[in-house]
C-alpha cells in the first residue's frame, strides 16, 4: 500500500536531507509544499504556495496518511514567526483532523528547553522557553500534543540540536567565517560543551518518525550524543580549511560590552551574538530516544560531520 505524505519546509537545509529519503521509497508518494520554484523530483508531487494561505494546499494536506511539517522560521517579528511556527501548524493540524492522516510528525527545536544550561537533557524535562523563537515553537508542540491526547491520529516531535549541513546561515558556514579572521573572539574561551547534529542523522530521523517508527510518540531529541567544546568545534573547522588563527579569550560580559559599545557606534558588532550564546552555556541532550526508539544511531562522527559541512559550503 503507498502512504501518502504531506512536506512542508523541504526546501530547507533538513527538508533538502530527508525528501530525496522519502521519494526513494517505493512504498511513499510525497506531496511538497514549497515556496521555491522549480523544485522537482521524479516521484515528488509539489504545491507552490505559501504555508500562510492554507487554501491551495489544504485539499492535499487532509488527503495524506503521514503530515511531516518541518517549516518554522526564525523572524524579529514575532507576529510574522507565529504566522507560520504557530497559525500554520493549527492549520495542518486542523487538516489532519478532518482528514485521512494518520500520523504527524512535527520538527521543532531544542531552543524549548530555555536559556539555562542543557546538561544532556532529556525529552521530558518542562520547557523554559524565553525567546520569541522558542516560545512559538513550544506553543506548536503544545498543539500537537493535545492532537495525539485525542487520539484520531499520533504525533512525534522532533527537537533537533543545531545541524550540520552545507549552505549559508548554518553553523558549519558561521563557524566557517570565524576562523578565517585573523583574530578569532572566543567568549569564555569556548571551554563549555556543545552538541551537534549531522543532517543525515537528522533525515533519517524524519524518515523513521514518519514511515518506520510510527508508535514513537512524544518528543525526541536530535543530537550526536558526542559534545565538544565549542573551541574544539572552532579547531575542528580551522584545520579543515588550513588556517591558524589566534584567539580573543574574553568573558561573556566582556564579549557583551564589546558589541554594545559598537552598536552605539553604529559599527559591525565584533563578537557574533550567536558565538556568545553557544559559548554562554553548555548544551548538551539526552540521545537515548533517538537511538533506540527511532533506530538512528550516527553514521559518522561529529568531527567528520562538520568537516564534510564545511568543504561543502567553503
């Protein structure tokens, strides 16, 4: 029998990892929602059109046996980041309910769980969300868990650690930028652990909630299970692409005070605010979920993963 699954967010750095997974599949057919034209595949139905206006993609949505949605945006408007990381996900939602699904597998974040340290946090630790980004997507996953409660169809929830994968706007491409200056800032050294995920890993995940795994239910951490300290990521990338730059160590608050003074100036800020907060406190998850319930185990190390998603970008 073919299952028939509904994507949104394939045209992104995960999406692009796990839809080819999914057309491979001689058991699936997969219908895209994408905003990017021209975004064909054999086996791979597609919908142009925006998450926002649910019309055009409603009718295919409720005709699906499997909803993997794994759009969400990071906006400074929280309004424009709720329209689709909370509005849109009540719509697919109310889609599956009306529907045929039988399954829906949403991709959040393990941005939920705060700005405290994530000392290998596991899935069922209380969400202490406080950014805009991170309170929408807990506001999301509030929904999809009261839609697995009333049991017309099962839900997971994935929460990816960040991802490694080729492209602009990833941790790969920032940390490659850094180390090509000739002083690179160190927050705290970078002595503080940092896990990581590899997109492959991640596609699988995806591929397993939705196909293979379909009683895995609940939240599921994304992670390698191998942290390292941030300045070994950084060290990591350097040696990848032959440089030895020299390191700013300076503290958190100094780091801050730094970037306020340029502000003020009207200047670039000389210490990524992204590179303060993965250097502000560990971040470390849990990984057993994943590992034996979903059936990922990582196919390569965290080192060789961020290599290969550097020379990709680089």
């Amino acid at each position: 029998m073919t299952v028939r699954v509904f994507v949104t967010g394939g045209s992104g750095l995960l999406g692009r990892a796990f839809v080819p997974l999914l057309v491979a599949r001689s058991d699936v057919r997969v219908t895209l929602l994408t905003r990017t034209r021209g975004s064909r595949m054999a086996g791979l139905d597609v919908i142009e059109g925006d998450l926002r206006e649910h019309e055009p993609w409603e009718k295919a949505a409720r005709a699906a046996d499997v909803i993997v949605h794994a759009a969400g945006v990071m906006h400074h408007d929280a309004n424009a980041m709720d329209a689709v990381n909370v509005d849109a996900t009540r719509h697919l939602l109310d889609a599956a309910f009306v529907g045929a699904a039988r399954r829906f597998v949403y991709v959040s974040s393990v941005a939920v769980y705060g700005d405290d340290p994530h000392r290998t946090i596991p899935e069922q630790t209380v969400q202490a969300a406080r950014s805009a980004y991170a309170r929408s997507k807990g506001a999301a996953e509030d929904m999809v868990r009261r839609a697995h409660d009333e049991g017309q169809f099962t839900t997971c929830v994935l929460r990816p650690c960040p991802i490694l994968g080729p492209g602009a706007g990833h941790f790969a491409h920032g940390i490659a930028q850094l180390v090509r200056l000739p002083v690179v800032p160190l927050p705290d050294g970078g002595v503080r652990p940092l896990d990581l995920v590899d997109v492959v890993d991640a596609a699988r995940a995806v591929v397993a909630a939705a196909c293979d795994r379909p009683t895995v239910c609940g939240a599921v951490n994304l992670a390698s299970g191998e942290p390292r300290a941030l300045r070994d990521h950084v060290e990591t990338v350097a040696r990848a692409l032959g440089v030895a730059p020299a390191f700013d160590c300076m503290t958190i608050e100094e780091a801050r005070v730094r970037n306020g003074h340029a502000e003020r100036a009207g200047a670039p800020l000389p210490v990524p605010s992204a590179l303060i907060e993965y250097a502000r406190v560990e971040r470390t998850y849990a990984t057993t979920r994943m590992r034996d319930e979903l059936g990922v185990v990582p196919q390569r190390s965290i080192d060789d993963a961020l290599v290969a998603a550097v020379r990709v970008t680089d």
